[in-house]
C-alpha cells in the first residue's frame, strides 16, 4: 500500500499527518493483537528522511510467543515500486526462525524502484508466519527530500531463481545440473556479478561481466562428482554478488546412496582329487551393503568340502549351495574360501581293501560252529541234549592233521549215541576238573570239505535255568608247521 501526503498549508499538513499516523498505529496495534503466536513491536527508525538515491531503514522486532520454532516472512504489497530488503539478506531470503518465547531483531532496508517527487510516503511491511500462515501488516512511514539524485547502480537489486536436477537428490554416478537464473532489476547496467555455490562436497565459481537494465541471464552448473562419494547431505548456499551486495539463495541437496549387486570374481585351483576355490567379493556401490553369496555343491561334495568363514547350506529348486552372509562398506573387497578334498575317502577305501585283504589272508582257512538239537527235558529241566558240531574247510586247499574238541561240562556225561550215523569219537576221556573231553581225528579236510559231528550228553540232574556250553576247539598246524588253534562260539542251553 502506498499513500502519498499531498502539499497543502503547514496546519492542514501537520493535522492530516497526524490522522495518519494515528490510522497507522491503530492499524499496526489491531493487527498485533489479532495475531496469534507472535507479535512485533513498534518499528525503531533509523532513517526515515532520504533522498530518492537514499534508503529508509528501520529495526523491527518479532516475538515468538508459541512454544515451538516458527518461521518468519517478510514483504511489502507493491514491488514495483518499492524494493524490501534485509540485514543480513537470508532474513528476507529464507525467513526470520525464531526459537519458542524468544525474540529476533532484523534491520529493513527499502528504496524506491522508480523515480518518485519529494513527499511524505508510508509502506506496508508484511510478517507471515509459517506455523499458521497468521499475518502481521507494520506501517513503515518516511519522507522523500527533493535534490537527490536517483542512481540504480549504486544499490543493485537482483532477482535470483535457482533449479536443481532431480530435487537435489544426486546420484554420483551422474552429472548434477544446477542452473541460477539472474535478473537485475535496476535501470542501469550491473558488471562483475559473482554467481558461487558453496557446501561441503559443491564448491563452484562463475562470472557474469555485465547485465544490462531489466536484463534475466543463466549460469548452469554441471557438476560430476567421484561415482564412488559416499552418501552426505548439507544446505548449498547460492550467493550473488554485486558491489558490495549479495543476494543468497539456500536449498537443501543430498548425495544419495545406491546399490549395485557385489562384484564375484571365482579362482579355482585343483590336484589329485582336491580343488581350492577363492571368492574375491567387491561391493561398487556407494554406501554399506549386506548381500548372500552361494556357490553351487551337492550332498557328497559338500561332506568333504571346508569353508572360511563357515558357510550355511540351501537348496533351491533341486540345486544345493553353499550360502554366505557378507556385509561389506561402500568399495570394500572380503574374500571367501573353500576347499575340497576328496583324498580321505580315497583312503578310506584303501584301508578297508587292506582290511578285506588281511582278514580274507589271515584268517583260518577252518571254521567250527557249535549248537544242539533234540533237546530232551524231564521233572521241567534238561535232562539230555545232542551237541552239533559244524567244522568246514572254508580254503582251497587240503589241511592234514585236524583235531577236534569238545569239553562236555562235569554235570552231565557223555552218553554214545549208536542210531546216528555221524563219525564216531577217536577218544573220550574224563578229567576230574574239567569234565570229559571228547576228541575226533581226521588226517586231513580237503579244500571246501565240511564235517558234521554229533553226540548225545545226558545230565546227572534236571538242568533248570540256563545253561552255557563251553567252545569246541580244532587244532592243526599251517603250512608253516605252526599250531592253530580255532574255538567255536558258546552255545546257550536254555531249560
């Protein structure tokens, strides 16, 4: 808003400049209090009488009055004819934020865009809050002298509009394009403009040498940044600089983090039946990373196969793999290793054919096996019994000289049986200790030949419970001459 006192006698002057002040402060004190969550005290003039190449400047102070940050914006209706300015600049360019019940003083810089007579003028300075978009209107009142001249240069104003490729989000592995758009407001001709970005990772310097009256100009930024920058964040300050006067701009913009899958690289080596295998695994991305690793095995590989680290197993579809974890940081490189070794099982079966070989070499060629039959029983117990005796050749080749013999326990006797057609006993003979002994003499088995010895023994009283019978024996001599002994299982009488 503007309003303009005319020229008219000194009392009508005074009286009329004072309704308006009057309407003013009224104006100003209605608005104070209808806002809700901050208030603004009464302008303090620093200068308010200027000429038209001349600035009027004022202090105003806003109070916070919410119990939370609030933002602050200013601005004045008419543009066109009035530039808003603030001390420091970010004051009008990004807000006043002013903490819970504090209170910021900011200093109001306004100077005419045109060409205007000499009079008394009075501004509309706008205070917006951002919380509740309440509004605030503070009349800002000043008089313009006559016999100033009005020059644009010396207090340049710049328009500046800033765009940023994808919001601000860069991803490293592509070129960011910030553009910044100037246009010089004044109705003379700016050089040496300074247009500069500037944070943590962005640090970027270009020239405009001159910009004519009301002329709009671009500087685009292109900016290629090491695909492998880990991801950061940070306010980029656009500033441009004129003279002495800088106008800034702050946006916030990021490096985003991203994520390729690892980089296997496979080296296997291999030998008699074992193969080593090193997994050299690189995470390209830009920011930490977790990824599973598997590598193809099956049940029988897996058995003899040893990792580093340990690794876990899946299938998947039929298939079995080895499964591994991995957390690697942005460009780190771990490496997994695993060896296969299938010597032991190639060791195992050679012992086992030692094994086989040795028993089927060393074992006697003459087996004997013990067990009755047509057991009799009488008053609930055993009371006689037929011994089986089962002795075979099981050699290729004859052996001479066989004994066979049984030891019958002293609780029974040896009792001839005449009906059966088995080979009578060379000799049977009782000792006091050890019962009778009942042995059979054959000068040789030929190889495979098998021989079935039987006798009757008849116990001197009712056997109840069990009983075990002792091992029948076979003895001969080797082709060495040496004496061989081979025993029978015990057998198990049960009543």
């Amino acid at each position: 808003m503007l309003f303009e006192v005319k020229e008219m006698d000194q009392t009508k002057r005074v009286v009329l400049i004072f309704m308006i002040l009057s309407v003013g402060m009224f104006i100003f004190s209605t608005s104070v209090n209808a806002a809700i969550g901050f208030k603004v005290k009464p302008p303090v003039v620093v200068r308010d009488s200027l000429f038209v190449n001349e600035t009027a400047e004022f202090n105003i102070t806003i109070q916070n009055t919410k119990a939370l940050s609030d933002s602050f914006r200013l601005s004045v209706p008419d543009s066109i004819i009035w530039n808003l300015q603030t001390d420091p600049p970010q004051d009008k360019l990004s807000g006043i934020n002013i903490e819970p019940y504090s209170s910021k003083t900011t200093h109001i810089i306004i100077y005419p865009n045109k060409y205007l007579k000499s009079s008394r003028y009075g501004v509309l300075l706008s205070i917006q809050s951002d919380y509740n978009k309440d509004m605030v209107e503070v009349p800002l009142e000043f008089n313009i002298k006559s016999g100033g001249i009005f020059i644009p240069s010396l207090k340049p104003d710049l328009k500046v509009e800033v765009e940023i490729s994808n919001d601000g989000k860069f991803d490293p592995r592509n070129e960011a394009n910030i553009k910044v758009f100037v246009k010089n407001k004044n109705q003379l001709a700016l050089t040496d403009i300074e247009v500069s970005l500037k944070n943590s990772f962005i640090e970027r310097v270009e020239k405009i040498p001159r910009l004519n009256p009301l002329e709009r100009t671009l500087r685009e930024f292109s900016i290629n940044f090491n695909p492998k920058e880990g991801p950061k964040s940070g306010p980029l300050v656009i500033t441009v600089t004129s003279g002495n006067k800088s106008f800034v701009s702050i946006r916030d913009v990021e490096i985003i983090g991203y994520q390729v899958p690892f980089i296997e690289d496979l080296k296997t080596t291999s030998g008699f039946l074992a193969s080593k295998s090193v997994i050299e695994i690189t995470n390209p991305g830009n920011s930490f990373q977790q990824e599973k690793v598997k590598l193809e095995t099956n049940i029988i590989k897996s058995l003899f196969t040893s990792t580093k680290p340990e690794a876990s197993t899946e299938t998947e579809d039929g298939q079995q793999y080895l499964v591994w974890i991995v957390n690697l940081e942005s460009g780190a490189t771990t490496q997994i290793n695993t060896s296969t070794n299938y010597r032991p099982l190639l060791y195992l079966l050679i012992l086992i054919l030692i094994i086989v070989f040795g028993y089927y070499a060393y074992r006697s060629p003459v087996v004997i096996d013990k067990g009755t039959k047509e057991v009799h029983k009488k008053e609930g117990g055993i009371s006689q019994v037929k011994v089986v005796l089962h002795v075979k050749n099981r050699s290729s080749h004859s052996i001479d000289n066989v004994r066979v013999i049984d030891t019958i326990p002293t609780i029974a006797e040896y009792v001839r049986d005449e009906k059966t057609s088995s080979i009578e006993p060379t000799k049977v003979l009782k000792h006091e200790r050890k019962g009778i002994q009942v042995t059979w003499e054959f000068e040789s088995l030929e190889g495979y030949e098998e021989r079935i010895l039987t006798y009757s023994m008849k116990s001197k009283l009712a056997i109840l419970g069990d009983m075990h019978l002792p091992k029948a024996i076979v003895k001969f001599k080797d082709k060495k001459g040496n004496d061989i002994v081979v025993r029978s299982n015990v057998h198990k009488l049960s009543s």
